[in-house]
C-alpha cells in the first residue's frame, strides 16, 4: 500500500503512527551499556524501523569510549564521542587523556564528551571534576572536536569554568538538559545546542521543561533518548529499558508543544545534530570521514 500524509486538519496524534516516518538522529545513547548485551542487534532493528538512521554513542570513561569507537566502526551511522564523565573524573590522570586525545583520531569519533560537573550525586569529589573538566575542555579545542556537556546542580560554577575556555557558538550541546530558564538563556546565547531527553514526557519530573521547550530556537535543539537511561512515554508504561527509536517520542511530544510539524521539526534537528557533529547531512554519508579541517 503507498503511504499518505494525514490531512492537514488530522490530530497531531495521528503522527504517532508508524508509517509516518520521521527523519531522526539520536544524539546522546550508551549503547556499550551491559543492558544491550544480549540483543543489541534487536535495538538497531528496532532503530531503524523508527527513522533512527543515526545515532551518537557516547564515552563516559577510557573503556567505554574505546567500545563507543568499535561500535561506531563496526556500523554505518553510528558516531562515537570520547570523554570522561563527571561522574568518573576520579579515575582520570594525565595517562587516560593522553589515550582518549589518541582515540580521537579514529574518523568516527565526532566529539569530546560527555564531560561537565555533576554535584548532584558527588560520584567524584568537586576538585577533580572541575580540574578535568577544564582540561577536557583544553584537550578538544586543540583538537578541534565539539563538546557534549552534562550539567547538574553546579550553582553556576559550570558557567564559570566554561568562560575559562569556551567553546565557539554551534560547538557544544548541553545534554539532558533539565536546569532553569536562565541557565536556558545562557547556552542559547552563547550558541549552543540544549538536548531535549524523554523528561519532556514524564508528567510531573517534565512539567517544567515543557514550559521552556517552546522558547528554544528551531536551530539550537537536538533530541536524545540518553538511553538506556530516561525511557520516554509512552514506552516507558511497556520497557524499562531505553533505546534509540524510542526517541521518536520524544521528537512528537516536541512538536506537539511547539505547534510544529513533526515532519518538519524533525527534519530541523536532524540537520542541527549533522551541523554539530559536522557529518553531512544526505544519507550518502551514513560513516563518512570527517570532513577536512
Ligand atoms: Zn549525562
Ligand atoms: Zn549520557
């Protein structure tokens, strides 16, 4: 059967049927997590049945940046990150960013990241966090490579760390982003990226980023699933488990607070996410170098 456009006066709902497919790139996954050891093949499929054509997999230490890159070579359209999280700055040295730096070289590692400061659960004691973060910052500017960022209960001392050495406009996404409008205000203006995760479905955890997700600009938005953390709904009555299609849902509960065209919006942040990573944007490019400096 040929596939149809619902009539303009049809329910946003309706967009939530399969056969609209949306163009989507999810920017921020873990997929080396333990939790994808046994059907990892099952969660490409799945990926791609939803539009997922793309997806970002992201480092958070030594390892898992090193799996992130075999991933990411293994499979046309997944891209690896490499960093160390916040979370994990503890176990970080000289040693490790020297490897991470080397890492990067590989063609499908397309940024450095995630890193930041988490003083939320003080996994790493603050000292630590803010010195690697400020030396990752170093180490991808000399690179080169845009930054993936986490940020969590910092008190604006991520902000300050930041101006120490910032990164262009157009170079880094705040991932999972969950702070306040000012914070909002401030990475918009200094042209970053704010990620959108399933939070933006939850009903009462959701609740205030709903009423910022309308005031982001088209061009500065991406959408992750941050999976298998952060399962959207409606998913998340069903699995527990996240994974990258289910950020479809995502992407619609964005269009539908937006007002906006799911077709449209989604094709807006699949090339923001492209601009980004710096990875063209036709589907010729599925794992494509990375384009000359
Ligand atoms: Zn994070
Ligand atoms: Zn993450």
């Amino acid at each position: 059967m040929k596939r149809r456009d619902p009539p303009d006066s049809v329910l946003l709902t309706h967009w939530a049927a399969p056969e609209f497919m949306l163009p989507l790139f999810d920017s921020h996954c873990h997929l080396d997590d333990p939790a994808y050891r046994d059907d990892l093949e099952g969660v490409f499929e799945r990926a791609r049945t939803a539009g997922v054509d793309r997806m970002m997999t992201i480092g958070v230490t030594l390892e898992t940046s090193r799996k992130s890159v075999g991933l990411a070579n293994a499979r046309p359209g997944v891209y690896a990150s490499v960093g160390v999280h916040p979370h994990d700055t503890k176990e970080c040295s000289d040693g490790v960013l020297g490897s991470l730096a080397e890492l990067a070289k590989n063609p499908a590692v397309r940024a450095w990241g995630e890193i930041g400061l988490d003083f939320n659960r003080m996994y790493s004691p603050r000292e630590e966090q803010e010195q690697w973060f400020v030396r990752q910052l170093e180490t991808a500017r000399e690179l080169d490579l845009p930054l993936i960022f986490h940020e969590r209960d910092s008190g604006g001392r991520f902000f300050e760390l930041l101006r120490t050495c910032p990164p262009p406009a157009g170079a880094a996404v705040l991932h999972c982003f969950s702070g306040t409008r000012s914070e909002l205000r401030g990475y918009l203006d200094m042209g970053y990226y704010i990620g959108i995760t399933g939070i933006l479905t939850l009903k009462e955890r959701g609740e205030p980023l709903r009423k910022m997700a309308a005031e982001i600009p088209s061009d500065q938005i991406l959408v992750e699933t941050d999976a298998p953390y952060l399962t959207p709904e409606p998913e998340r009555r069903r699995h527990r488990r996240n994974e990258p299609a289910f950020v479809r849902s995502v992407l619609l509960k964005l269009a539908e607070i937006r007002r906006a065209d799911p077709r449209e919006l989604a094709r807006r942040v699949y090339d923001n996410t492209c601009r980004l990573y710096r990875i063209t944007a036709d589907a010729g490019d599925a794992h494509a170098k990375r384009p000359p400096a």
